[in-house]
C-alpha cells in the first residue's frame, strides 16, 4: 500500500484503520513470544550442560524461596497451603451436595475426582504464577532496566539460556516433588474435613475413594501440572525479558504476566478435562 493511499484510508476510516495497526501489531507480538518461546525451550539442554550451577541455584530459590518466602518454607509451604483450602472446600461441597441425596458417605468420590482432576492443576499452576513467576519476571525485568542482560551478552553469556532456560528447567523440576506433597495433603486435608465436621466414617470414605481413584488420572494430572509449569515460567520470562519504562514499567510487566499465565493455566485446565474426560466423567455411578 502506497504512502497517499494509506493516508487516503486512515482519513476516511480512521476507526478501522486503527484497529488494523492494533491488529498487526499484536500478531507481531505473539510471533515474537512463539520465537522467544522456542529459543528458550531448544536451549533447554545447553542451560543443563554449560549452566548446571545456575539451574542448581535457581531451583532451589523455587522450592525453598529467599528472604521472606525462605522463612515461611518456601513454595512448598505456600502451595500446600494453597492446596489445603481448597481441599477444605470441595469436602464441604462434596459432603454437602451428597448428603442431600442421601448418600454423604460417598464424599470421598468427590476427593478422587475433583481433588486431582481439577483442584490440582489449576491451584499448582495459580500458586506458581503468584509466587515463583512473578518473582521470575521481577528479576529478569530488573535486569533488563539495569542493563544486566546486556553486560551478559557483551561478555559473551548468551542471555536467554543463562537467564531463561535455567529458569523455565527449573520449574519443570520443581513441580514434581511439588505436586507429590499438594497431593498428599489436598487428599488429607478433605478427609480430615469429612471425618471430623461431618462425624462421617473414615472407612466410608477411604472405600469411595479408593474406588473412583484411577491411577491413570494420578499420573495425567502430574504431567499437566509440569506442562503448566513450563508454560507459566515462558511467560513469566517473557514479560521480564522484554520489560521496558523503569520501575514502573517492571510493575506492569509483572501484573501482565500474572493476568496472562492465569488465563492461559484456567484456559488450559478446563480445556485437557473436557479433551481427557468427556462429558460423562469417565466414571460409572450406580446403586
């Protein structure tokens, strides 16, 4: 398009005009994300090799935290926390939505089948985000502002499997010890509700339990809390990587992240239940 009529058509349609330059620019965007994304995933294995003391470093911050986080036990704490509510919740749903039809001793179907289908996933991807990513995206948005990134590349360490990929394998790492004490907890935690608040049997329960409990699903819901993982940590890294404007620019940076990563985990979650699952559950209730 030529210079006079590109100016013919933003002064006669400046409205759709700009949503095309909104539009163009935003596919740019995403085409650079891929880019970076596929950089920092390809170079996974370099970080492993030439960086094993950095990937070290980086995944003990996740899991045992530094200043403030380090002294309430690190990530570990703060998901089984996480994990712990939101256990609470689905053994006084799940009791109370049994109970009603008359069947409350059946509240341990509830723990296998929300617990790791739903509960996990989302609450291990959304803790991730809020803690470890945000913190991620600080620090590497830090260091953009402050010209760190560019002193790494001018004493010749290539910045985004130095800074990047370490991070990204070190979220891929974390997440299983992770998800093996969430689980744990998030399993006790509504049993503990059931048995305790609502005076029911803890055989009940344990035979319900154990009874919708697929081994298939245990092991599904791991692997998508490591994929979530490394999805929230590419975006949490892009955001810091690409961070412009100061401080502030750091700020928003962090809060576009958090939005971003959330979205996508939610996005995801619902999406691989209803891919995996079905509409029916893949369950057989009957009397």
């Amino acid at each position: 398009m030529t210079g006079d009529v590109r100016t013919v058509v933003n002064a006669r349609f400046p409205r759709a005009a700009r949503s095309a330059r909104n539009a163009a620019r935003e596919w740019g965007r995403l085409g650079e994300q891929t880019a970076f994304y596929v950089e920092a995933l390809v170079n996974i294995r370099q970080a492993l090799v030439r960086y094993k003391a950095e990937t070290l470093r980086v995944l003990a911050e996740m899991s045992l935290g530094v200043g403030a986080l380090a002294l309430l036990g690190g990530e570990v704490v703060i998901l089984a926390v996480l994990t712990g509510a939101a256990a609470a919740v689905v053994g006084i749903f799940g009791y109370v939505q049994a109970s009603s039809l008359g069947v409350g001793a059946i509240a341990g179907f509830f723990s296998a089948y929300a617990n790791v289908r739903l509960q996990l996933p989302l609450v291990v991807a959304n803790g991730l985000a809020a803690t470890i990513g945000a913190g991620a995206t600080a620090q590497l948005g830090a260091m953009r502002i402050s010209e760190e990134i560019d002193a790494l590349e001018v004493i010749g360490i290539r910045s985004i499997p130095y800074l990047v990929s370490t991070r990204v394998l070190g979220g891929l790492l974390v997440v299983p010890p992770l998800y093996c004490v969430t689980f744990v907890g998030s399993v006790f935690i509504t049993r503990t509700v059931v048995i305790l608040a609502y005076h029911q049997g803890a055989g009940g329960f344990d035979h319900w339990f154990n009874t919708f409990l697929l081994p298939r699903d245990v092991l599904v819901s791991g692997l998508e809390c490591t994929v979530q993982a490394a999805i929230v940590m590419l975006i949490h890294t892009y955001y810091g990587y690409t961070a412009t404007g100061g401080p502030a620019g750091v700020g928003e940076a962090v809060g576009r992240a958090v939005r971003a990563s959330i979205f996508v985990s939610i996005t995801i979650t619902f999406v691989l239940a209803l891919v995996l699952y079905g509409k029916s559950g893949d369950f057989h209730l009957s009397g």
